[in-house]
C-alpha cells in the first residue's frame, strides 16, 4: 500500500532536485568555474551542459523508482494533450519569431523596455552545441542528452510537481489533499500555480508561460490525466527544441 508520505517525496523529491542542481551553477560561477578560455575543458567554459546531464541521471531514475505512486491515466487525454502541446508551444514562441521576421529591432536603438515582457526577442543566446562542432560524436550526443532532458525528464518533473501534487496542496493545504481527485477545478489552484509556473521563467517567458500554463491548466481539468499533461509539455517542448536549432533560436531553451 501506497503512504501519503511515499506520495510526498514522490511528487516532490524529483521537481526540488532538478531545481537544485540548476541552481549549482550560479553558486560556483563566483568561484571562477565558468572560463570562456578555448584551452579550458567543456565543463568549465560551459558547466551548465555538466548541470543538464547530472539533471537527467538524477532525476528519471526518482521517477522510476517511484512511478506507481504516480496516477497517470494513460488511456485519456493523447488528442487533446498532443494538440494542446502544439497550440501552447506556437503562443509561446510566436513573439520572438514576429520579432524577427518584422525586424522589430532598430539598427542602433534599443529594444523598447516593455518587448521582453510579451517575448519580442531575438532570443539566439543560449544553449547552443557549437562548442563540441569538432566531435560529430559529441555534438550528437549532447543534443541528444538536450532533448531527452526537455521533452521527457522537464516534461515529467514539472507535471508531476504542478499538476500531480500542488494544485491538490493549494486547494486543501491543512488536509488530506491526496483525496483530491486529479483536475478538480478551483481558482486558487489555477492562479497560484499559474503564476508559479511563470516565476520558474525569466521575463521574456512570463506571457508564453501564461498562456502555457493556462491551457495547462484546461488539459488537467478537462481529461483528469496526470499523463495527457506529461505529453502536453513533451510535446511543446520537442517542437520547441526543433524551432530552436532550426532558426538558431537557442535563447528559448
């Protein structure tokens, strides 16, 4: 039998640990970890790719250790689920592709203020696998250990911590939120998670994470599937990472 304690650590553990390490990186940086000298290894000039891969061998073998305390509900929710994925993904990153194909920024002149917080960006900074273009065997490697991170352990961690454990927690805090159903609808849930899905993004994401979030949400109450939320976000965030490489929109990811 299945505690409510097992529960916890179940829906918990994985989500604090993936945090947990992001954050590594920014408290050695000040340590001089990071090196942008072409004679230093990788995991110096780029210790986040270190970060990314601990992520992963960390947190899928939590969640494979745990997985029947986990209500996944696979038979609902794969149509609605996928095409909630797509929607969600082309809000998202509609801003940044405006962006560029209207020219929004002016040679010489700042972006207005106001453009970072709806994702009008150029967005091309960010995890990029150029560093390792004189291996083919470890630029593959990496971009696949990307991949798997983004579109099965970000999608599984997230989901199970947002949709499976803390919207119960907001709604019955001082209970047994457990005999909560999964999806039950209330609007603290809805605006608490929301918004802390958002705080986990930096602004340019706020509005996509917004959106995101909210059709999240829907998805939830609508089919009562852990897992139609799981594919959601898988799915979002493997369009995501094929738009990304395709126009060298690394920043989004």
């Amino acid at each position: 039998m299945i505690t409510n304690e097992q529960r916890n650590w179940a829906h918990i553990a994985p989500f604090f640990t993936f945090m947990g390490i992001a954050l590594i990186m920014q408290f050695l940086e000040p340590f001089g970890i990071r090196l942008d000298n072409e004679s230093q290894s990788w995991f110096r000039r780029r210790p986040e790719y270190l970060m990314m891969g601990l992520q992963v061998l960390f947190c899928l073998p939590m969640i494979i250790y745990w997985r029947k305390c986990y209500e996944w509900n696979w038979k609902r929710g794969w149509a609605l689920g996928t095409v909630a994925g797509v929607v969600g993904i082309i809000i998202w990153i509609l801003p940044t592709h405006l962006y560029t194909v209207l020219a929004l920024q002016k040679e010489g002149l700042d972006d207005p203020s106001w453009y970072k917080y709806v994702g009008l960006a150029e967005r091309s900074e960010g995890f990029d696998a150029a560093i390792f273009k004189d291996s083919p065997v470890a630029y593959g490697l990496t971009i696949f250990c990307r991949f798997v991170r983004a579109v099965i352990v970000v999608a599984l961690v997230e989901e199970i911590f947002w949709r499976g454990f803390l919207v119960r927690f907001i709604v019955k805090p001082d209970g047994n939120y457990w005999k909560l159903p999964f999806g039950q609808v209330h609007w603290r849930s809805y605006v608490v998670v929301t918004l802390a899905f958002m705080s986990v993004h930096g602004p340019v994401d706020w509005l996509g994470a917004f959106f995101f979030g909210s059709i999240m949400y829907f998805v939830a109450v609508k089919t009562r599937s852990l897992f139609a939320c799981i594919l959601m976000h898988g799915v979002a965030n493997l369009l995501m990472g094929c738009y990304a490489f395709s126009y060298a929109k690394f920043g989004l990811w």
